[in-house]
C-alpha cells in the first residue's frame, strides 16, 4: 500500500500524513535482537517530528536500564514483555514522561510494539532516530550510553 495524498490544509492548518509499514524496510537497532519501520522521525526540515513506529522483537532480545529527556508511549500489538519486575502483554500501553528511565526489558516470545517519542513537555529533550533507528550494525550494549 503507498502513501497517499492527504488532504489540503485549511484554515492556516496542515493536513494529515499516512504511511504504511509495508512500504518501509526493516532497520537495525541499537538493541539486540530489535528491529524498527520508523514511519515518522524527526530530521533536520522537521525537527518535531515524533519517533513513530513499529518496534519488532526477536526471541532474547533485551536492553539494559537507561534513561532518555524524551517522552513516550508504548502499545504492545504481540508477544509477552518482561519490563521493570512486571510481565506485560497484547493491548498493554505504556507511558514514560520526561525525563524518565527505561527499566531492563527482555523477551522470551518476541513480539512486536508500537511506539511513540515525542519532545519531552517540561525538558525538551527530543527523541533521536539517526545512529538510533537506522544503524548500519550494532555495537555492544557497554558502548550504548546507558548511565542513569
């Protein structure tokens, strides 16, 4: 399915954009056993632009406890998560505000969550999509910034 032509924006306002995640590939990210379709993600013509996606889970795949200035919201479409001593599965949303931390995260059934970062309202802080979302290989989570 391709993008299509949204609307005309009216009143001063701009229109919806639609993507479709079959029309994306795939990309490495910097977690192991993660893969990413970004539909949305800021660059530097649209430096607001959420990090907005599909995150697609391998068996194992697990990240270690870190923090971000950003905020977000989770939704899990699939699988079984193990997130900060709680097991959350299907139709689970979660919210983290800014700043926050991401707890250890592991998965034994793989699966996939949608995702949305967005500035964070009090700090500012911006989601990151290059060298995040887009890595052309993936270096080992001691060399990922992690500190709390």
């Amino acid at each position: 399915m391709s993008e299509q032509t949204a609307p005309i924006a009216r009143h001063g306002h701009q229109a919806f954009e639609a993507r479709h995640r079959d029309d994306l590939e795939w990309e490495t990210i910097r977690w192991p056993g993660e893969t990413g379709k970004m539909l949305f993600h800021p660059r530097p013509e649209r430096p607001t632009e959420p990090n907005a996606g599909i995150l697609r889970l391998e068996p194992g795949a697990h990240h270690p406890v870190h923090r971000h200035d950003f905020a977000q919201v989770w939704y899990i479409l699939e699988g079984e998560f193990h997130i900060g001593g709680g097991v959350y599965g299907p139709g689970t949303m979660l919210f983290h505000p800014d700043p926050h931390f991401e707890d250890e995260f592991r998965t034994d059934t793989g699966g996939e969550i949608l995702i949305v970062q967005y500035p964070g309202p009090t700090t500012g802080g911006r989601p990151i999509y290059d060298d995040r979302f887009n890595k052309a290989s993936r270096k080992p989570i001691e060399a990922e910034r992690t500190d709390l």
